[in-house]
C-alpha cells in the first residue's frame, strides 16, 4: 500500500485526535474525485488537507494552478517531495480556515470532518465554479442541502476500507455547484 509507505518513510502517524486524518487509499476513489471535477486548464484549484499529495499531484496534471493547503506541518516535506516537479501547484501550511477560498474557480476537499459545517457555511457564501468533497454520508444525507444556494450530488459511496486508518462511518463523494 503506497499510502502507509509513505508515511513510515517520513516516520508519520496520522493524526486523529487534533487534525481529524484519515487519508484516502483507494485509487478508484481518488479516479472518481479527478472525474467530478471536470478539471481543464483554465482551472485554478484549492485542495484543502492536501495531506501527502496523492491527489494534489493528479489535480496538478489536469489544472492551470493548484493551491495545495494543509493544516498539518509535519507533511511538509513529503508534501514538497512528492510535488517538486510540478510546476503548478503553490504548497500552503496553514490552517484553511485562516487561508480562505483565495481566487479558486474549483475547490476540492477530502475534507477532515471536523470542517463539515465551516465549509459548508463557506461554499454557500463564496462564488466558485464547482466543488468536489468527501464528507460524512449522514452529513450529506441530513445536513448539507439545508444550503440554499447549493446544489449536491453524491458521486460515490465510500466505506471505511478506502481510508487509512478507518474511521468509523461511511462517507460519500459529493459534487457541489451553486444554484
């Protein structure tokens, strides 16, 4: 498993107490997030938990700009490895909350679900293109279309098994636009 490592490489253990990690493994899941994304290059996109760039760097592939931004310090490094030849991306440790949407048409997030309702409450008052995030399945099914300004749609199903380490609830990959 590439994920796991990768992270005894750099010596990491996810954080689940203070940063909520639980990163993605399975690679048909992250093929689903590329897809939903409808990505070209005129794109600029935010990835918010960047976590060891899986993901970032596949974005990089398809977008004009990617913002890379992860709360968690201690993936710099593999983070600066793993995207060093991409020219596209700007890497960003600092917490999304303070960093904000910047100029990102496209915004995508396995989200820690500790953010659910900030970024909600965010997206729904922010102007962006599209959005593409994993989020709790009973956060979707319960709380995320009381939005009124946006429109959700699940992609995909998620079990535990596509994350390292598991967490304990489904998840969902949803697609968000505005109305």
């Amino acid at each position: 498993m590439r994920l796991i490592s990768l992270l005894k490489k750099y010596e990491l253990t996810p954080d689940l107490v203070s940063l909520d990690q639980c990163f993605m493994v399975n690679p048909e899941a992250i093929r689903a997030i590329i897809r939903a994304c409808e990505l070209n290059k005129k794109d600029i996109v935010l990835e918010i938990g960047s976590g060891t760039g899986i993901l970032t760097s596949k974005l990089c592939d398809y977008a004009l700009k990617v913002y890379a931004v992860e709360k968690d310090e201690r993936l710099f490094e593999i983070l600066s490895d793993m995207l060093a030849k991409k020219k596209n991306v700007e890497l960003i440790i600092s917490d999304a909350k303070k960093v904000g949407f910047l100029d990102a048409n496209k915004i995508i997030s396995n989200l820690p679900y500790n953010m659910c309702d900030w970024f909600f409450e965010k997206l729904n008052n922010s102007k962006f293109e599209l959005s593409v995030v994993t989020i709790p399945l009973k956060f979707f099914e319960n709380q995320a279309k009381k939005y009124e300004n946006l429109v959700c749609e699940k992609i995909k199903d998620l079990m535990p098994a596509d994350f390292y380490p598991q967490p304990s609830i489904k998840s969902a990959i949803v697609k968000i636009k505005k109305k």
